[in-house]
C-alpha cells in the first residue's frame, strides 16, 4: 500500500502546465480580456475560446490551464480540461493611428 501512495504522489508531481502564447506585430487596443473554456476527451475538441467581438483581429493571445484545472481532468478521467484564454483586441487603422508599427510584409488584419 505504501508504494501505491508513493507512486501516485510521484506520477501527481510529474503533471506539467499547459500554456500557449500567441503574438502578432498589431499594436494594442485596450486592456486584456478573459474566457474560459475546456478541452474534451484528451484534446481531441475544444470549445469555443475566440475571441469574436474583435473587430481588427487580435493583438495577443494567451490560452492555459488554471491551477485548479489537472484536478478536475484527473477527476473526469481526462475526459474534461478547463482551458483560461486572455487576449487583446488589436487596434484597427481607424482609431486615430497609422499602421507604422506593422511591418509592410504582414497583412493587414
């Protein structure tokens, strides 16, 4: 019985983080929003986590676990992960600036 705890207290700490960063060249337009979401059955789906209400496309996003989400894809067998995306808005050629920060051989977004 010992060496079953062990184990899965070894196997508990072996868990990594999930964290993916996204960066466009955009400039900014206002400050970082959030929604959750989850990713089902391993990864093999996710739900929905864009941001839609960006009109010019987005400036950065960021899509990770909660610290509280290994608990809940070892509870559901890994069939349900929590999934936290923050993002920003990029700022769009109407608001007031030129496009200068943007390299010419990135489209516009």
């Amino acid at each position: 019985m010992k060496r079953l705890v062990v184990s899965a207290l070894v196997l508990a700490s072996l868990t990594g983080c999930f964290r993916m960063s996204v960066r466009s060249p955009a400039p900014r337009d206002g400050a970082p929003e959030g929604q959750m979401g989850a990713s089902f059955v391993a990864g093999l789906t996710t739900s929905n986590v864009a941001a839609a209400e960006c009109r010019n496309g987005l400036s950065r996003v960021d899509v990770y676990w909660p610290w509280w989400s290994p608990i809940v894809y070892v509870f559901t067998f890994g069939v349900v992960a929590p999934l936290r995306a923050e993002y920003v808005c990029a700022q769009g050629p109407d608001a007031g600036g030129d496009e200068a920060g943007v390299p010419p051989s990135v489209p516009g977004l």
